[in-house]
C-alpha cells in the first residue's frame, strides 16, 4: 500500500547544549558511541531500511558532518600504501554514493518541526523518514526497516513508540489512544510534552517517524507550541484524520543519547554487544561493582 519511502531527514541542526562543551564545535550527532558517531548508526538504519536520499539539516558544525560522509583522499592512500585494507572497509562501507547526501542550513534553531520544514522542497510530494540520530536504537532488526515493513501494510504514517515512566511525560510527544491492538497503536491525538497528569497515555514518540508529505501543509504555517518552538508534534497532530496514523511499539531498546546518562548507557549496551569489547567492558564494569 502506498509510495515507497525513499528519503530520510536528519535533523542535526540543534544547539546540544546538555553536552556543553564537547558540542562547542562539532555537533552532538558527531559524539561517538564506542567508534562510531551517532549520525553513522542512524545513516545505516536508513540504508537497512531502503532509504536512497539522505537529507541533512544541520546548523553549526556542518563541516563535521559533511567531511564524515566524504572520501578523505589522505587517509584512504595511506591507508591504502600501508595495505590496511581491513581500515579502508570501516570508513568505506557504510558511505552513501556521491548524488545522495544532501545538506540544508536551518539558518536559526526554531524547532524539530523547523527542521523538517526546510527540507520542504527535497522531499516534494512523498511520504519520508526523520530520523533523530541522539535516539540510539539497538535491535534485532533495524528500527525504522520494522516501521516501513508496518507501513507498506497499513499507509500511512507510523512513528516509534515506546511507554516511559508517566512522571517523564513532559519530555516526550505523546499519544492519544484511539487503539491499542498489541505493537501496533492507532492514534486519536498527539500532545507534545504534556505534565503527567495532563498526559494521556505514557505511549511516547522517539525519534523516528514516517511522515506524509502534507505535514508540510501545517509546518508552512511556523507556528509556535510547547517551548516556544515550532513541533514536529503539532504538525503531525494537525494531518491526524486525514489519513492511517500508526504508532509503532518497536523491538529493542532505545537511548537518548542526548541525555549524559543515556549516553553512557548506550556506551555500556553497544560496547557489551561487541566481540571484541564485551569481555573488556564486563571486567570495568565488575571494577565497579559497589561504587
Ligand atoms: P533536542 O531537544 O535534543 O535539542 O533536539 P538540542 O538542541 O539538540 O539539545 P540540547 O537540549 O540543547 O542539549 C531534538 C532533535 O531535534 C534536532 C536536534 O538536532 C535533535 O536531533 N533539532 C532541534 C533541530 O535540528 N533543530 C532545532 O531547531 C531543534
């Protein structure tokens, strides 16, 4: 049912003022966990996912993201002179081809949903992604590849989900359940950080969302919501009933990688996850067993 998604936004256009001052001059999205940084994990979620057009809407400390997703001629010939071909493949493999990155400036912080917004013209008129790279999923399989596999039965759009504890529901967008049919939520309304006893579910949306492009209808309009920013949450709030509107209770375990100690988390998960480092990092973590 439906278009296939083709494109992705990566809104990486934010002030990272939680991770002051490793976030001086390179932005959050650059932040590694273990090796890789944040906007490379989410880039290959999108690959996995089919996604063909990678759209960056970046402020500050685009030159960091821009030199990542590129060929580094001096690092690939001396890799290459000192027969490290192993190296070559991990700064190689994952790369877009030339003709699939593009890079937009938000110009001024105004919000997600500013964002989005100035990726209005690239997108034109089919369904996409937005994938915020701080929200680190580690799964069976990929996040958004579950929520395009959803989405080519049901139309639509679909967004992550997960339930939070209701004392943080002042963080999150959250839902208004009209259904709650296991993993798959059809929602009524959504309310962008609403305080817990305002909120009407503890069902909250991560970041990652699969959108219909008349979200831009609403988005055109630049209004203002909760903060004094211009949300993703209101936007997509407005197009509810103009079409299927799914929440997606995803499989795996998501981190805000935005947030020191989900930042640290994630280290923890990813590192503990990997061959080579698991035995290391359960040593470290005995060390500090008790402290
Ligand atoms: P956050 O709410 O985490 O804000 O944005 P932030 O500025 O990045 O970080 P802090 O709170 O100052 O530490 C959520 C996502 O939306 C993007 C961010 O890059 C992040 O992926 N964003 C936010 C934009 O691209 N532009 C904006 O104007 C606001």
């Amino acid at each position: 049912m439906g278009k296939v998604i083709r494109k992705a936004i990566f809104p990486v256009g934010g002030m990272g003022t939680r991770f002051l001052p490793a976030t001086k001059a390179i932005p959050k999205e650059m932040l590694p966990i273990v090796d890789k940084p944040l906007i490379q994990y989410a880039v290959e979620e999108a690959q996995a996912a089919g996604i063909e057009n990678f759209i960056f809407v970046t402020g500050r400390g685009k030159h960091a993201i821009e030199d990542h997703f590129d060929y580094s001629f001096e690092l690939d010939s001396m890799l290459e002179e000192r027969g490290r071909s192993d190296m070559l493949e991990t700064i190689r493999s994952w790369m877009p081809k030339p003709g699939q990155i593009s890079y937009i400036r938000q110009m001024q912080p105004l919000g997600l949903g500013h964002a989005v917004w100035c990726a209005r013209d690239l997108i034109g008129d089919e369904p996409f992604a937005v994938l915020l790279a701080d929200d680190l999923v580690q799964s069976r399989t990929p996040c958004l590849k579950q929520m395009v596999d959803v989405q080519a039965d049901v139309g639509g759009s679909v967004v992550g989900v997960m339930d939070v504890p209701r004392e943080h529901t002042s963080r999150y967008g959250i839902l208004d359940i009209e259904k709650d049919a296991d993993d798959l939520v059809s929602i009524r309304g959504l309310v962008e950080k609403p305080r817990p006893e305002d909120a009407p579910s503890t069902l909250s949306i991560i970041g990652r969302y699969i959108l219909q492009p008349e979200v831009f209808e609403y988005l055109d309009r630049q209004e203002k919501g909760a903060g004094g920013e211009i949300q993703l949450t209101d936007a997509m709030a407005a197009t509810l009933g103009k079409g299927p509107f799914h929440g997606l209770r995803f499989e795996g375990r998501r981190f805000d990688c935005g947030d020191k100690a989900g930042f640290l988390d994630a280290s923890i998960a990813f590192a503990l996850a990997r061959d080579d480092l698991a035995a290391a990092t359960r040593e470290i973590l005995k060390s500090y067993a008790g402290a």
